[in-house]
C-alpha cells in the first residue's frame, strides 16, 4: 500500500516538474495559473503527511521501547515489595499479595496503581524491613511512564493512520488536477505535442518496463511456465 502511494506521488511531483518547465503555457490563463498552483500544494501536502507518518513510526518505536523497560522496572518494583511484605509485621495488609503471572499490559498497569496505593501508607514499615528508600516514589514514576508511553503508542497509531487517508485524498485531488492540466494542453492553441506526451508520461503510476524487456520475445517454455 505504502509503495503504490509513494508512486502515485512520484508521478505527480514529475507531473509538476513538467509543468514548471511550461509555465508560459499554463500560467497563459488565471485558471490554468490556479490549478498549476493546486497541483504544486497537492504536491506539498503529500510531502508533509509522509513526513508525519515517519515521525508516527519513530515516536511508536521510541513509545514501544518506553513500554518495555516500564514493564521491566514495573515487574522488578513488584518483587520487592511482595518479598519485603512477607516478613514485615503487617500481614493483615500483605497477606494476600501475590505477583501476576503473564499479565497483559492493562493488568500490570491496574496491578502496580493498586499495590502502590496499599503499600504507600506503610511506606516506613516496608523501609525498616528491608525496602531500598525511595522504591515507592521510583515505582509511581514508572507507573506514570508506562501509562504515557502506552498512551503515545495509541496515538502515534491514530497520527499515521489519519495522514493514511488524508494522503489518500489529496493524491484523489492531484489525479483530478492533472486531468485539468492535460485538458488545457488538448485545448491551447500551437502546443507542443510534446507535452502532452511528456504529461502523460510523468503521471504514468508503476515501474518502467524497459525497451529490452518489451522486444524480447518470449520463449514456450516461458509461456508455459
């Protein structure tokens, strides 16, 4: 999908390079000036939207890197407040504290907000034990990480997806464009037939097929296989 956009976008830029090559023949009217412009803001707006989609992948990247060592940290913190609670003096308060097994991310998440807030007001009790100082408040910054990085995941998705069709439809309006452009080529008096050719050509979508591969005829067996 990405490669037939790209192309479609290729034959457009090399559509407007041709017309700026003919700008006394285009820009003859005001409204072959206007959609000579179009062309040109279609053109940048592509440019744009594709930028914001490798912008898109690189922050779910950087998002997703976030989320994997929240998750380690996350885990890590747990252990040792479900270790340091087994010998501490509150079992009315860690009796029933266990690690999770293979949690999705949501459960971890839910897991971690709710041992933070049972263990927090026994913070000097867990610290005598054994707790390294400072655990509980590291364990809420991870918490706080873990939920944005998630957060900037879903939406770096939504970002992508929404230059996706927003490419889209500007590549429609650009297609639509060009036909307006070779519409004033048929229609200009003493025009080169040439740009025409040369029009049609640039917005060509897909790979050349090269003059070699078209005269090489083919073999039986090729056509067999």
């Amino acid at each position: 999908m990405r490669k037939k956009v790209r192309r479609r976008h290729e034959a457009y830029v090399r559509a407007q390079s041709v017309c700026a090559e003919h700008t006394q023949l285009f820009d003859a009217t005001p409204g072959g000036q206007k959609v000579r412009a179009a062309l040109g803001a279609h053109v940048a707006e592509v440019d744009r939207l594709l930028a914001l989609q490798e912008r898109s992948i690189e922050d779910r990247r950087a998002a997703t890197e976030q989320c994997r060592q929240s998750r380690r940290a996350l885990r890590a913190a747990a252990r040792a407040v479900v270790a340091v609670g087994r010998i501490v003096d509150l079992d009315a308060v860690m009796g029933t504290m266990r690690l999770p097994g293979g949690a999705s991310d949501d459960e971890l998440l839910a897991y971690s907000r709710g041992l933070l807030e049972r263990v927090s007001a026994h913070a000097d009790s867990f610290v005598a034990d054994g707790l390294p100082p400072g655990l509980l408040t590291r364990l809420g910054d991870d918490i706080a990480a873990f939920a944005a990085a998630r957060g900037e995941q879903a939406a770096s998705r939504q970002r992508f997806s929404a230059a996706s069709e927003a490419i889209l439809e500007t590549l429609d309006k650009g297609g639509k464009t060009v036909d307006v452009l070779e519409a004033i080529v048929l229609n200009a008096q003493d025009a080169p037939p040439e740009i025409l050719a040369r029009l049609r050509t640039a917005r060509r979508v897909g790979p050349r097929v090269s003059a070699a591969t078209k005269a090489t005829p083919s073999t039986g067996a090729e056509k067999a296989a």
